[in-house]
C-alpha cells in the first residue's frame, strides 16, 4: 500500500488545505445535499406488499444518537457479539451444493476481503482517523469478523482467520435472522441457527436445519449491505436500495435477485430425495469481473463472467445521437446525444458510483479520415481527460460522465468520503435519459459524408486511481464494455 503517493495527488490537487486540517474538518458537522437517514415515513412497498421500508427497519435512534461513534452496537461492536468458530466455510457446503459454491467462489462477494482495492482504501482510511474507523469499512465486507472480534481498532491483515477471509460467504447471508436497518450491515445474524433460504419445503439433511425466510425474496436483504452512509461525515455513499424503492420494478414486484439472481431449474443439493425447484444462480453478476486474475485464474471461467458482465451491462443503456442530414462545409454540425437508462431498479451507475466511470464517447470523422471532433478519448495514460488527468488535465471541455464525485470544503474534487463536505450525482434515475448537444466544426475543406460514432461506455475503476493506490499493475486487466453504440452519416455540401 503506498499512502505517499495518495497524499501526492491531494497535495497536487489541493493546495489550500493539507490532510492534517481536513481531518480537523471531520467533526465539525454534515455538510451534505442528501439527507442524513432514510424518510422513516417512507412505507413504498413492492407490490407483494412485503418489500418496503416498515417501520423500524432503517432508523436505529442508538445508531444515530452519536454519528461519530467508534462502535456501533449491532456492525461495529466493542467487543464480539459472535464467535467466528460458529460459521462454516463455503467449503463445507460443496459436497452437496457444488453448483452453489463453485458459482459463489468467483463472485464478487467471494472477494470481498482479499479485493487488494478495497484493501488498500480502508489502509488509508484506518491511517486518516487514527484508529477511530477502523471498523467502518470492514462491517460489511466481512461482518463474521467484525462482530467476531478480529476486526477491532488496530486490527491487522493477519488477525483474519480463514472464515472471515471468505468475505460475504455463504453463511454471512444464510445465517441472517433479521433486519435492524437497510444500511451499514443492518442485518442480524443467528451464529448457532439454522440455514435460511426460500425453500418453502426443504427436504431435511444431516448437516444442517433449514428453514424458510421470506426475507431472502426481498430487496431490502440486499440493501442492508449495498446501501452504505459514511457516518464520519453523514454522507450518503450507495443507495441502490433506496432508488430502487421509488421505482418501476419495487411497483411491479421484482426485486434486486431477479436481476442478480436469475433463475433456474434445477436441483438445489445433489442428495437422493431433492425435487428439482426453480433455483436462484451466486454468480452475483454486477458491474465487474475480479481485477486480481489471481482469485479467478481459471481463463474459462474468466471469460464466462466476462460475458455474463457484458450482457448485463449492455442492458442497462442506450444511446442516440439525432443530427441534420446534412452540413455546409465550413459550417457547424449541431449533435443531439441522449443516453437513457434501461434499468427500471435503480440507477446508471448505481453502488460504488465515485469509483465507476460511465462516459460518452464520440468520434467524428469525414470522408478522408480526419477526425473533425472527439470527446470521451483517453489520454495517454488511458485517463480521461477530466480533472484527474495527469497528462491532459480538463482536455476535454464537452466530456459527458454519469457517475458521482466528492466535494471538499474548498470546493475542489477529492476521492475520499472522509474528505468530502457534498457527494454530488450524475448518476441517471431509472428510466430517465438525459440530452446533450454537442457542436461540430467543419472547415471549406471537409470531404463528406461525415461518420459519427458514438458510444456509452463502462470502466469499473480510472487507471489513475490504480495507480494511486500502488495497484497499477491491475491497469491492464481494466475492460472497457461498450454499453450501447450509435453511428450516423451527415453529407455536406458545398
Ligand atoms: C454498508 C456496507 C459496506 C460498507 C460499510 C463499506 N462497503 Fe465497500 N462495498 C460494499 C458493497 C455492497 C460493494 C459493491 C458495490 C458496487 O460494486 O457498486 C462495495 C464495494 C467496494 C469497493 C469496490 C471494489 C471493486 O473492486 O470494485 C471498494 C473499493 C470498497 N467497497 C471500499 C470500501 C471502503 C473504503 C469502505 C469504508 C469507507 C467501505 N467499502 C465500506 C459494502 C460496503
Ligand atoms: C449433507 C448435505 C448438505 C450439506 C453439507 C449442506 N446442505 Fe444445505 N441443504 C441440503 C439439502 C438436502 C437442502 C434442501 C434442498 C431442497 O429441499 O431442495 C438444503 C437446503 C439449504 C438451504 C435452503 C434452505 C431453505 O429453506 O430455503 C440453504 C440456504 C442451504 N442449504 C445452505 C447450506 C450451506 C451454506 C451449507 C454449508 C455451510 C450447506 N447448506 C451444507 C443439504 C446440505
Ligand atoms: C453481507 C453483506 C452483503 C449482502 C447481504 C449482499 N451483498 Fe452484494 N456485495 C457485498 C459486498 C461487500 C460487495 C463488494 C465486494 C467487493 O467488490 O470487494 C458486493 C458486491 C455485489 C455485486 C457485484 C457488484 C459489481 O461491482 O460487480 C452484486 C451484483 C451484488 N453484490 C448483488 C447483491 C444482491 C442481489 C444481494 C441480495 C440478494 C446482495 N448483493 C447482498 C455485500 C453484500
Ligand atoms: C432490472 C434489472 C435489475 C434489478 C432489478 C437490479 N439491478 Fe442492479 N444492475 C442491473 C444492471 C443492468 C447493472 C449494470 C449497470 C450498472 O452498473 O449500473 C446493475 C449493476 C448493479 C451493481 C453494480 C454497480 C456498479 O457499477 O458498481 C450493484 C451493486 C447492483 N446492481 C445492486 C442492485 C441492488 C442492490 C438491487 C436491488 C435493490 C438491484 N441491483 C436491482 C440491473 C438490475
Ligand atoms: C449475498 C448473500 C448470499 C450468499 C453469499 C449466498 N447466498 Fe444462497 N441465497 C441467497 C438468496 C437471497 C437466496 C434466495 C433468492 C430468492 O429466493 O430470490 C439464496 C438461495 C439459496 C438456496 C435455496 C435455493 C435457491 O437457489 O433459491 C441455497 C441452497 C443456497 N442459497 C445456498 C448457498 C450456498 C451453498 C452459498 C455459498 C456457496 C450461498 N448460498 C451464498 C443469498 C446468498
């Protein structure tokens, strides 16, 4: 992990204000355009009726009593509420759910703790508060170990033990009793009881009771992780659940599995007695593929996550571009670009938006080849050219990104929540689209037809960043997904 070179770039970035004040910055209070918590008063439900905000579910006065608060009695205990001995490995599922396991082992949730990304920020984070967060960012990512006492203030990479190793492993979701908040590892978790899923029936085994729990058909099972609120700075993070309580698919009843966890028939153990169900897929597949080609190292199974990746990513977006059909040479060629986001659940991006980039790219050709016009082009470093650049800093006035940054008190980008005074959004909103007009010169000299090709394009993280965080040799395993591309010819005329 390389501290120094983050500090470089926020020295670079911002000179009126070190890391030291900034810190001091911290307590003075909440500076943010959203709101602190969840409307409690919010009740929409799914139309099943079971899937919205009841009351109690995501205000936890104790919680919120102290922000600021070291520990936090349910995620962030002071001493363990758990003994991590309690859980079993993914490993020990395998011999009668080996579809499940090798599904979930090349998952995003499988690497949840060994994600050398992940690793390095909350380094960094554990460094900027002195051990007063140290806990903050590990809640969820393994909630076994951080209410079982291997995550505590000063804790190290090596009080892991295997279990909590294994991230969100089968037992951190199946082991779930109950919901306290959907936020910030809002979920109980039933050390000594049976495994929970919605198997109404499920034929009886030798290792385990089971038990039907509605609560695994629901959206707000997943919110309880993938919604995230910074409490150092009240800063509303990842609010998937969130938006998606206000849309088209929690008023039709679907939920976060249905996309994430499409179905299938099958049988769910591979015992004499088990019926085939309609069963629901681990894989998890979101916006990525492991960075670390060490965690999934099997190249076929890379390139099926790949796939599914990029399937899904290519539903979530389109693009068109409307333009006259034809230009006077010497003249300007106005574009009218619209992305839409097909997503009817939640934002484009949604989650992580601070890390992701999602962009337009347009290249604008005559019938020579000249390039009359570019914007969403990467710089030399394979940057683009926004404030981040090193090599063409704001080389692009027109750049169009959907995503979110973090503000600072002096107004300037910064990369750290723990930084930020406003978390502002680009992201767009389920359905919604949004139009841009783009203006391109031609000369007396431009050759038609001219060639517009534009696309909405996806990167899970900017290479600067990698870089930054002593990651950069994970660079190279970046892939760049076009989500949906358009292409239009304009003649010109003399
Ligand atoms: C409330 C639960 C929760 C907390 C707390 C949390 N995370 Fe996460 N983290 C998640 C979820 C869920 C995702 C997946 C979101 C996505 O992919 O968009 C994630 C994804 C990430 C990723 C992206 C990994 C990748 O390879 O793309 C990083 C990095 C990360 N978290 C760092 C942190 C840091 C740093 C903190 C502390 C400031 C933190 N997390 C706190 C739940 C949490
Ligand atoms: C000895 C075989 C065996 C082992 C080992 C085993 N299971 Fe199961 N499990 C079953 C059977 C059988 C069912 C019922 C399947 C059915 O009825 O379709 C089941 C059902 C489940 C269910 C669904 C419960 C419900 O009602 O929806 C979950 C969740 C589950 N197992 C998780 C696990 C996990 C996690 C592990 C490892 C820690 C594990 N199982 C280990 C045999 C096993
Ligand atoms: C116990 C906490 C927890 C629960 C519950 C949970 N997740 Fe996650 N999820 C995470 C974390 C942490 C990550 C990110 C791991 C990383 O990248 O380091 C993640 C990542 C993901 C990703 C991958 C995102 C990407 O960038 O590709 C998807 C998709 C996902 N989760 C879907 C779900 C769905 C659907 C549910 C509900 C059925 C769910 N999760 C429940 C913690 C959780
Ligand atoms: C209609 C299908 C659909 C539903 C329902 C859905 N998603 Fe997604 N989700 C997608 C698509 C498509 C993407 C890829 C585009 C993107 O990253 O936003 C995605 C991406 C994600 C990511 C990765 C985002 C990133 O860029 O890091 C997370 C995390 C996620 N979804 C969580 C959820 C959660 C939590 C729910 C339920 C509250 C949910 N999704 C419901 C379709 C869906
Ligand atoms: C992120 C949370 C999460 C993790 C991790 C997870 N599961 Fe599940 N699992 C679910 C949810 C949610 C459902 C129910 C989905 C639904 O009904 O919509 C489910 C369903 C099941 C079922 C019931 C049959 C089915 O397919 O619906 C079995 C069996 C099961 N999981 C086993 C496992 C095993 C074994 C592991 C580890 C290898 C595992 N799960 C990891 C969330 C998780």
């Amino acid at each position: 992990m390389n501290i120094a070179s983050i500090q470089d770039i926020l020295v670079r970035r911002q000179t009126a204000f070190g890391i030291g004040v900034m810190v001091g910055f911290l307590m003075v209070g909440c500076v943010s355009e959203l709101t602190l918590v969840p409307d409690p008063t919010d009740q929409t439900d799914g139309a099943d009726g079971t899937d919205g905000t009841e009351p109690g579910d995501s205000t936890d006065p104790t919680f919120l009593a102290d922000p600021t608060a070291k520990f936090d009695p349910l995620s962030r205990p002071e001493s363990p509420t758990l003994s991590p001995e309690n859980f079993n490995s993914a490993k020990d599922c395998a011999g009668c759910h080996p579809t499940y396991v090798a599904e979930w082992e090349n998952s995003m949730h499988a690497y949840a703790t060994v994600d050398p990304v992940w690793r390095v920020l909350v380094d960094i984070r554990k460094a900027e508060f002195d051990g007063a967060q140290d806990q903050m960012c590990v809640q969820c990512h393994t909630a076994i170990g951080t209410r079982g006492g291997e995550v505590v203030p000063g804790f190290s990479w090596d009080d892991l033990s295997e279990i909590s190793l294994e991230g969100v492993t089968c037992e951190a979701c199946h082991k779930v009793s109950g919901m306290r908040r959907i936020y910030n590892s809002g979920h109980e978790l039933d050390e000594t009881g049976p495994l929970r899923g919605t198997i109404e029936d499920p034929v009886a085994n030798s290792y385990h009771e089971s038990e039907y729990s509605e609560l695994f058909g629901q959206a707000k099972f997943c919110g309880g992780c993938h919604d995230i609120i910074d409490m150092a700075r009240g800063l509303q993070l990842e609010r998937p659940y969130e938006e998606f309580l206000a849309s088209p698919a929690a008023k039709e009843g679907r939920n976060c599995q249905t996309c994430h966890m499409p179905t299938y028939t099958g049988k769910a153990a591979i015992i004499d007695g088990v019926p085939e169900r309609t069963l629901h897929r681990h894989r998890f597949i979101g916006a990525e593929v492991a960075l670390d080609e060490s965690f999934t190292s099997d190249p076929e199974v890379r390139a099926m996550l790949r796939e599914e990746v990029d399937n899904l990513l290519r539903t979530a977006a389109e693009i068109t571009v409307e333009a006259a059909e034809s230009v006077q040479a010497g003249q300007q060629l106005d574009l009218l670009v619209t992305v839409r986001n097909l997503i009817d659940a939640h934002n484009l991006p949604t989650g992580s938006t601070f890390l992701r980039q999602c962009w337009v790219a347009i290249t604008v050709t005559d019938a020579e080849g000249n390039i009359l016009y570019q914007t969403g082009h990467l710089d030399e470093d394979g940057d683009l050219r926004n404030y981040w650049s090193s090599a063409d800093q704001f080389g692009d006035a027109d750049l169009i990104e959907f995503g979110s940054r973090f503000i600072d008190e002096t107004g300037n980008p910064t990369l750290f929540p723990w930084l930020a005074a406003e978390h502002i959004s680009s992201a767009l909103s389920p359905l919604y689209e949004r139009t841009f007009t783009l203006f391109v010169p031609t000369t007396p000299d431009t050759v038609g037809p001219i060639t517009i090709d534009a696309a909405v394009r996806f990167r899970p993280l900017p290479p600067f960043l990698l870089r930054a965080l002593g990651a950069g040799a994970l660079v190279e395993n970046l892939v760049i997904t076009n989500m949906d591309e358009a292409t239009r010819t304009v003649e010109v005329t003399p």
